[in-house]
C-alpha cells in the first residue's frame, strides 16, 4: 500500500498544474550516441520561472534529439529551440482545461484506491486461508479488521493527495 502511494505521488506531479516544473520531463529518453538516457542526465533542466523551463544541453548537437524526443513524448508543450538551450513555454490555462486535468487526476486517484483495495482482498483472502491451519476466529477476525483499518487510512491519504493537487490545478 506504501508503494501504492509512491506511485501515485510520482503520477500526480506529471499532471500539470498552473506552473511548470522540471517532472513533466521524467521518463522521457533521448539517444545520446547510441544509449538511451533520460533528459536530465544529458542537460541541465531548471525553471526561469512559473511558465518557462530551459533546458541546456550538454553538447550543442543535442539540442535537436531533446527537441525530438520532447515532440514524440507527447507532454503537450512545443518545445522552441534558439541554438543554445531548448525552451518550453506553457500556456496559461483555461477553466476548461483546469477542469480536465482534474479529472485525469481523479483518474489516477481512482486507479490507486482500486489497487489499494486489490491488496486488502489478497490480504484477507491470505488470512481466510490460515482458518484451516487451525487459527482461532478471533484472530482471523481481528486480521480482517486489522486490514480494513490499513485500508481505510490509505485511502484516506489517496484522497488527501488527489484534494492538495487539485487545489494545486484550480488555483489561478
């Protein structure tokens, strides 16, 4: 359930709120002579400020395999090369658009908490299965109860996460 919530703290920063920030590159690779890393190892990635990241290349001659691979990943944002650094401008956004990235939100939320409970019955039906090995039901009782409270306060933190980001999306 612990890694439950890592994965959904990692998917939640690639939803964009109103600022931009150096995680919408995470997982994107680019070919740095015949090996595929991750942006970040083949440039300096920071942000000039709210709405513009940069993106300076190690060697010049990367400045159009980043520009390449941020075009096939699809994040998006179009990336504008000026011969030195590769820069992504993201645009103000739109109540509408607010609205859908919330959603997307809401989405991944949901997909956590269908995990999170996947591993109660698994944990449950584990604890069923120790019935036959002669376990009293006060204590196969007590384990249910046990993994329902784990459940229940995990579940509680998915939807902590999911109302601090789409604060984070609605806030103009």
């Amino acid at each position: 359930m612990e890694k439950t919530i890592q994965h959904l703290e990692t998917e939640l920063t690639h939803v964009r709120a109103g600022k931009i920030s150096p995680a919408i590159l995470d997982g994107i690779m680019v070919d740095y002579y015949g090996s595929h890393i991750p942006i970040n190892q083949a440039s300096n990635v920071s942000a000039a400020d709210a709405r513009t990241l940069i993106i300076q290349p190690w060697e010049k001659s990367m400045l159009g395999v980043i520009e390449k691979a941020i075009l096939a990943a699809n994040i998006g944002i179009t990336p504008h090369n000026d011969g030195a650094v590769v820069k992504l401008f993201q645009p103000p956004l739109t109540e509408e658009r607010r609205k859908e990235f919330v959603k997307k939100a809401h989405t991944i939320a949901e997909t956590a908490r269908v995990s999170i409970r996947s591993i109660r019955r698994d944990s449950v039906d584990h604890i069923k299965k120790l019935e036959k090995e002669h376990v009293s039901e006060d204590q196969i009782k007590d384990g249910e109860k046990e993994v329902q409270d784990l459940t229940n306060k995990y579940i509680a933190l998915v939807d902590k996460h999911l109302a601090a980001k789409e604060k984070e999306i609605m806030t103009v």
